[in-house]
C-alpha cells in the first residue's frame, strides 16, 4: 500500500511546518503550500490523497481550493481549517463536500494525524469500490463480447461469413411476424451459381468454395444494412430484403446478376455459357405467400424457372407460370 499523500496548505508558515513534522513523523507523505493559488499548482501536478486548508488566505480562499479539489478529483478528502469565528464557514463547506473541519485553535494537534489517517481510509475504499465496479463491469462486457462471438459464429456460415441456413429460417420467421404486425411488404430473393457442379469438376472443390466466397462478397457489396443475405444450402443464396416491393427486387436482383456475370472469376470462361453467372428469382410478401413455407416454395420456384429457361437471368413467381414471357421481371431483362 503507498503512502498517503497529503497537502497542508496555511498562509501560515508556523502551522504549515507543524502539520509537515507531526505528519512527517507518521510515516504519511506530506507537501506543504503556501496559498490557495500555490496548493492548486501543486494539486495539479500532483494529485493528493487528503488536503487541510485554512478556510481564510490571501487570494484564493479554503472554500475555492475545496470547489477547485473536488472538480479535478471528487475522491479527494479535504479537510477544513477554520476559527470559532468563522464555523459557519466551515459547516457550508461540509455540505459542499468536505470531509471534516478543524478548529483553531487546537484543542489536541496530534487528532489531526488520526484525522488524516480516517480520511485517507474513506479515499481508498472509494477508489476500491470504483475499481471493482469497474472490474466487474469491464467483465461483464468481456462475457457479453463472449457471447456475442459465440452466437455470431453459431449463425454464419464457415465458408461465406454470410448467415447460415438455420439463422435465416429464424429472421425469415422474425420479419414476417413484424412486416403483419405493422403491414409491411417485403421480398425473398434465391440465388444459385449455374453449372456450379461442372465448374467444381473442371477446377476442383478448393476453387469452387473460392467463387462461392466470392459471390458472397459480391453480394454483400450491394445489399443495405437491413438487408439479410445468407447462404441457403451448397451453391445457393437467399436475401431477406425487409420494406422492399416485389419491383424493387426484382430491379435490386438484376443489379447482383449483373456484379456477378462480369466480375473475372477464374477459368470462368471454361464454364458451358463461357462465364460465370447465377440465376434468380424473386418473391413478396403477402402477394406471393402469407407464410414461410409458401413464400420459400414461391421463391424457390421463381429461381428454378430462371434456371430452366436459360439461366443468368432473374425471375419473379408468377402462378402457374410456363414461359418467361409470363414473368413480371420481363421488361427488366430484355
């Protein structure tokens, strides 16, 4: 345990020295000043444990050395010096925070060192209970950081970063439930990277979980913060895009196709249609399905349809759709 650091500040040099030897003599770390402006200089160079100022002084008084103390260190005890004749004083300055006062003069100079001692004992045990408080919560944050990590991993996918399969399901079911409550649109865009097997066979597993990040990365360029991408299962995709019409989807989808075809993925061109592409397809909420499994099957639909007729191109659900001239998305790929 250090020491106690104390300052004596007195106008006066006799009581000043007093204070110095009998604190001195007890082992406590003493500095003296001369007056208000003097103790402040040397406060501020120097923070003291417990400070015992004369109330009256030349200058900057006790009360102000008292007001300037707790402004810079709240814990700081200090400890009043004052006459009978000027006790009232010396009671406002314990209101304003104070530890004690003493009076001159003296009736046994040797309680100020015990006073100094009960003062410090209350500084400690303030600064222990702030640094505990401050270990805890500083615990606290480092077990929530914990669990955040934790239960961020448990909902990405280890290959992409996107979300994982189960996860989506979860935001999928939270946003329908929210888009009810408040009557809200929102749409479902599905992905799937087109001869993504052929491309595997011709280049290998290892470069193929490479186009499979890239695309992931591809997608994240062009989603908003509210947006949710995940990857759905092996080569596809799904984005939740909450408040979104089906148009604007479908608009938003094209976008993702487009990174996608002309972004230089390596030996794209080996692949059937001589480059990398996906195909799409789009859904909203409540038009295209009023519950999960209906919007998902819709969607799903969507996708496959686009891959049926050609794929690289995006395709909105349309019921008992047959051809992609059915398609609402048309006008936007031609």
């Amino acid at each position: 345990m250090f020491k106690p650091k104390i300052l004596i500040v007195d106008d006066e040099e006799t009581l000043r020295s007093l204070f110095e030897e009998m604190m001195q003599e007890e082992g406590l770390d003493v500095e003296t000043a001369v007056s208000g402006e003097d103790a402040l200089r040397k406060f501020e160079r120097r923070r003291h444990n417990v400070v015992f100022t004369d109330v009256k002084m030349p200058g900057i008084s006790g009360i102000e050395v008292l007001k300037a103390v707790k402004a810079v260190d709240p814990d700081t005890e200090v400890i009043i010096i004052t006459s009978h004749a000027s006790l009232a004083t010396a009671v406002e300055a314990v209101r304003l925070g104070a530890y004690e006062y003493l009076i001159k003069p003296f009736e046994d100079i040797n309680a100020s060192v015990g006073l100094a001692h009960r003062a410090f004992e209350k500084y400690r045990l303030i600064k222990e209970k702030k640094q505990l408080l401050e270990d805890l919560q500083r615990k606290n944050q480092e077990l929530e950081d914990v669990n955040t990590m934790i239960k961020e991993m448990a909902s990405k996918d280890g290959l992409t970063n996107l979300y994982n399969h189960r996860h989506f399901q979860e935001v999928l079911s939270s946003e329908l439930q929210r888009a009810k409550r408040h009557n809200h649109k929102f749409s479902l865009i599905f992905l799937d990277v087109d001869y993504f097997k052929h491309y595997n066979d011709t280049n290998g597993h290892p470069m193929g979980d490479e186009v499979l990040k890239t695309v992931a990365r591809l997608i994240t360029t062009r989603i908003r913060n509210t947006d949710k991408p995940a990857r759905y299962g092996g080569e596809e995709f799904t984005i939740l895009l909450p408040e979104t019409s089906l148009d604007a989807s479908l608009k938003f989808a094209e976008d993702i196709r487009k990174i996608i075809e002309t972004h230089p993925f390596p030996n794209g061109s080996s692949q059937p249609n001589g480059k990398l592409t996906v195909s799409l397809g789009v859904a909203e909420y409540p038009r295209d399905g009023q519950d999960v499994a209906t919007l998902l099957q819709h969607v799903d639909e969507a996708m496959y349809r686009a891959k049926e007729t050609g794929k690289n191109k995006v395709c909105g659900w349309v019921p008992n759709a047959e051809s992609v001239s059915q398609s609402t998305v048309h006008r936007y790929l031609n």
